[in-house]
C-alpha cells in the first residue's frame, strides 16, 4: 500500500470530507499520485508483480470489501478474518483514509464519492509498464487466477477477451480456477492461444493420473534462477459442475507440491515461488507442510492484506480481487535463500491512473459490439449494492427477491460467488451490473419442490464448506443468500448441527422438515437443469421495479463468531 507519507495529505483531507464539499472531495483525489502509487525503493535482483481474482473486470469499477469474515479454530482472530475497525486497527490505518476505502468496508459509500472507482485494466498496464521500465530485467507478473470468468465480454467470447488482454499485459504465467467452467475443448482452445504458460500441479486425467497442464515454469530475473509452481483451485469439479471438466481430477496434493519443489531446487531453482488458487487458510497450512517454498502468492478468496504473511520461512502474499490492487514484492536471494524483501499492495485508483494507450484500445474493441446491452439502464439503486461477505449482501438481497417474484417461490437461493462488483447510492444499474453478478456458464433458474430437510442438509453442507476447522476441508466462497427463508448458524459447532431456527419469512411459521417447498434458485452443478438464465429474471424485475433498495439482511442470525 502506500506509505504513510504519500497519504499524509490525503488524511487530512479526508478528515474535513462531507457529502456537500465536492472542492475538498476533488482536492482529497489530487493529493493521490500515480508516482506515489508507484514510488517503492527498490530490494534485491527480483521483482514479482501479482494480481488475482480479476474476475474478467476491464473496467474501472465499485468494490466493497467484506464486512464479515469470520475465522474458526485456529484462525480466528487471524487476518483475513479481522475486517472494519479491527483491520484498520491491526493495520496502523486511520479511518477516512484512501487506505481505509480500499481495505475496509467502513464509510464505503461516502468515501467512494471521494475516491472513486479502482482498477480497470488499462490503469493496471500502466502500472506494470512502469515497473518493468524501471526493473527491466527483474520483473515477473504473474496471474493467481478466476481471470476468464465473471463479465458480459467473457461471456460473450467464452474467455477470448480476457486471454487477449492478459497477452497483452504481459503476463508471464497463470493458474486456473473458474476457466475450468468454459468446458474441457474450450479451456484447451484458450490454453493454445496464450503467450505465457498455464500452470496447474494438481491437475490429473482421471485415465492414467498424468499431468494435464506443465506444473512448473522456470525463469531468470535479476541473475537468480526462480521456478514457478502452479496450482489450481484444488475442488473446482464439487464447486462448480463436475460435467464440464469429466475426465480431470483435482485436488490439494501437497505431497505432489512438495515433490515440485524439491524437484525444482535440485535442478539449481534459486528462488521458488508458488502461484495457487487454494484460498488463504489452505494456502496458510500448505505453507506449514511443504517446506522449501520460498514465496506463495494466493487467490481463490479475494483476501486483501497490505503486509506478507509469514509462515516459517515462507512468505505469503494476498493481493485482493477485481483488478483493485497490484502487489509487488522485491526480493534479495543469497545462496538459494531470500534475505530481505520488500512489499507493496498498490491500490489502483481509477481517476489517478493514466490510462495505457495499448490497452485502452484492446478494450474498447472488445466492448464496442456489446454497447447496447452493456450501457442499458433498468433501475437505480437508493442503497448501496454489495456481494461480498460471509453471508448475504444487498445485491443478493436483490436477486433472491427477483427469484421470488419472477418464478413464484416460497424460498429463493442464491450462491455464495465472492466476485461481482459494488454499486454506491443514487447509482444507475445497468444490463452490464446484472451480468458482472451472474455471468456464469450454468446460469438456469430453476424453480423446484424441495423439502424442509433438504434446505437444512443444503445449508449444514455449504457451512461445513466454509467453517470447517481443518482448512484442507474448506471449499472457498461465502454461505449461499437465501430470501424468504430465516434461520440461526452457530459457527462453532460441528458439521449438521450449525443451521436452526429455519423460518418461512412470509408466514413467520417454522420450516417443517417433511413438508415441501417451492424453492428457485440458479447456478446448480447438476446437468439439464431447466429455468431462463438468471440474468433474465434479474433484469425483467429490476425493469419492474426501477428504484430499489435494500438495507441488509437480518433473517439471519449469526453466533458463535
């Protein structure tokens, strides 16, 4: 992030801020440079640039960080489970700050009127042109993954613009997650057109249990000699749908990770790093068991955490999620071991970054046959519209409300997808909003009869997902959004007995687990499921509707945290 002395000025421009100071507002923007963005002294022979999560956002746009994050067992209490004042205060931050806007769900909406939209792609290229410029022979970007997924665009070209883009940007090797879910023949399309390679360990045919994809990429930066290991999200064929990748296995392989590594140092790796898409907490253990890793960078979780981590002799880096940050890490190798280094997660503010040239015009080319449907208005929003958090946001507040008015259902159900960007008040939503929401290739509103046992068993399984002790049986995303149903999640306890309290909201009566119940929801992994893509339900409401708002959902009653 930046240094307390390039956001001194900004802080105490920010101390003064109200909703009716536009001067001061634009006077707190000036104060943030794209030099003090980048000004970073440089350590070492190697520089590694890193971003993840991008979530196919070319875009500048709103992203809210989590307001509720909760940790179990060991690490409670831990980062990236501190969120609001407690991660300012564990942090050194002030509230108010750019810093605080970026990091923080506190104030989100007064301060995104003061600083804006973050990220955009072409804001990120100049970012990265300039440290190559500075650091030609040192630097190393490299992509954790969720980059195909998560756009209109992306949609539209099944991955191509994305792929485009990232060539574009130079990166010099990624790992995979939700582009598994363009199908196996398209993945193997898109693999052949990138300039870079795609890594993933811990991939295997289901036939002969051989690597599917190369599992390392040897580099050299700076003199020293770096391996890169890649590692896929290790449960993409339980979270996402088993049909469109039929004959890959997948899994953590820690012990396959550790061959890697040991493998990568006898053939004279001087510097080893691992891109992974495990989530944080797995990355945090994989780190305690594979030993020799000396840099792990990890995505899946959309963690943003403005200082390394470190476990023993590792040094693990979180750079946050859609296109908002690139983190750059310099690193001093002595006889095979890193001996100083040196951090900094750059916040991208749209407004301060000049755009790339280059990439601007990739962009513009990618969006100009889409207009229509991108810049089409259905509704404004008096709320702010978020996703992001443990359980359920605003923006999936408004999408279960959409199921249960559209598909005439007692219960809506929503997945708990950590990606899609934030809306402040008074904003238009447009098609394009709809689709960085529920871009998706097994998108089917469903509309079925499921009994009061079979809700309970379905949220006990996603909360054992996301709450289970042991990391290794944690599967990444939040609780699924639920609307027209209530219930109580004690965190705490063990598998099947978290979830009670299940109330039908419209009624106020006690969910019977014999009795039957409409249910819609969308984004199943069964194959053939029927319904219109959810994006269709969404809109038509909203279309409806034209104003909203929603102010949180407090059907849910969270314990044990």
């Amino acid at each position: 992030m930046l240094t307390r002395r390039d956001f001194l000025q900004v802080a105490a421009a920010a101390a003064v801020l109200t909703s009716g100071a536009p001067l001061v507002r634009a006077a707190a923007r000036q104060s943030i440079t794209q030099d003090s963005l980048l000004a970073m002294k440089p350590v070492g022979q190697v520089t590694l640039l890193n971003f993840t999560d991008i979530h196919a956002q070319l875009m500048p746009l709103y992203f809210r960080e989590p307001s509720v994050n909760l940790g179990v067992g060991e690490v409670h209490g831990l980062v990236p489970h501190l969120t609001g004042k407690d991660f300012l205060k564990a942090y050194g931050l002030k509230p108010g700050t750019p810093e605080a806007y970026m990091l923080s769900a506190e104030d989100f909406s007064a301060l995104a009127g003061t600083y804006g939209r973050v990220g955009g792609l072409d804001r990120m290229a100049t970012l990265v042109k300039a440290i190559r410029a500075a650091r030609p022979d040192n630097t190393l970007l490299i992509d954790c993954g969720d980059t195909w997924q998560g756009s209109y665009t992306s949609l539209q070209t099944r991955g191509e613009d994305m792929v485009d883009a990232m060539n574009l940007l130079g990166v010099d090797v990624m790992v995979p997650h939700w582009e598994f879910t363009y199908g196996e023949a398209r993945v193997k399309e898109l693999v052949a057109k990138l300039k870079f390679p795609f890594l993933a360990q811990n991939v295997k045919d289901t036939e002969w249990e051989e690597d599917v994809f190369p599992h390392t990429a040897t580099f050299e930066r700076g003199g020293v000699k770096i391996a890169v290991i890649g590692q896929a999200f290790p449960y993409t064929p339980v979270a996402n749908p088993r049909y469109m990748m039929p004959k890959w296995s997948f899994g953590i392989r820690d012990d396959e990770m550790q061959k890697r590594v040991d493998a990568a140092r006898a053939g004279g790796a001087e510097l080893i790093v691992v891109a992974s898409h495990n989530g944080f907490d797995v990355d945090r253990k994989m780190a305690s068991r594979v030993k020799g890793i000396d840099v792990l960078l990890t995505g899946h979780t959309h963690d943003a955490i403005p200082a390394v981590v470190k476990v023993g002799d590792t040094l693990l880096v979180a750079s946050g999620s859609h296109g908002k940050f690139l983190a750059r890490l310099d690193v001093e190798v002595r006889n095979k071991k890193v001996v100083a280094h040196s951090f900094k997660l750059m916040p991208i503010f749209s407004d301060v970054v000049t755009p790339d040239a280059e990439m601007k015009a990739l962009i513009e080319k990618i969006r100009a046959p889409h207009q229509a449907v991108l810049g089409k208005k259905l509704a404004k929003t008096e709320s702010l519209l978020y996703r992001r958090g443990n359980f359920n946001g605003t923006f999936d507040d408004l999408i279960c409300q959409a199921l249960l008015d559209e598909r005439d259902a007692q219960i809506a159900l929503s997945p708990g997808f950590r990606w899609g960007s934030s809306l402040p008040p008074g904003a238009d939503i447009t098609m394009e909003d709809v689709y960085n929401q529920t871009a998706i290739t097994y998108p089917n509103a469903y509309r079925s009869e499921m009994t009061g046992q079979l809700l309970k068993d379905i949220l006990e399984d996603v909360a054992d997902n996301l709450f289970n002790p042991d990391p290794y049986y944690q599967q990444g995303g939040d609780m699924v959004r639920v609307g027209g149903l209530g219930y109580r999640i004690d965190i705490a306890k063990p598998m099947g007995s978290r979830i009670s309290e299940m109330t039908l909201l419209k009624t106020g009566q006690k969910i019977d687990a014999s009795k039957a119940y409409v249910v819609s929801g969308w984004a199943s992994v069964n194959e053939g499921t029927q319904g219109p893509p959810v994006w269709d339900v969404v809109s038509g409401w909203l279309d409806k509707h034209k104003t909203v708002r929603f102010d949180g959902n407090r059907a849910v009653k969270v314990v044990g945290g």
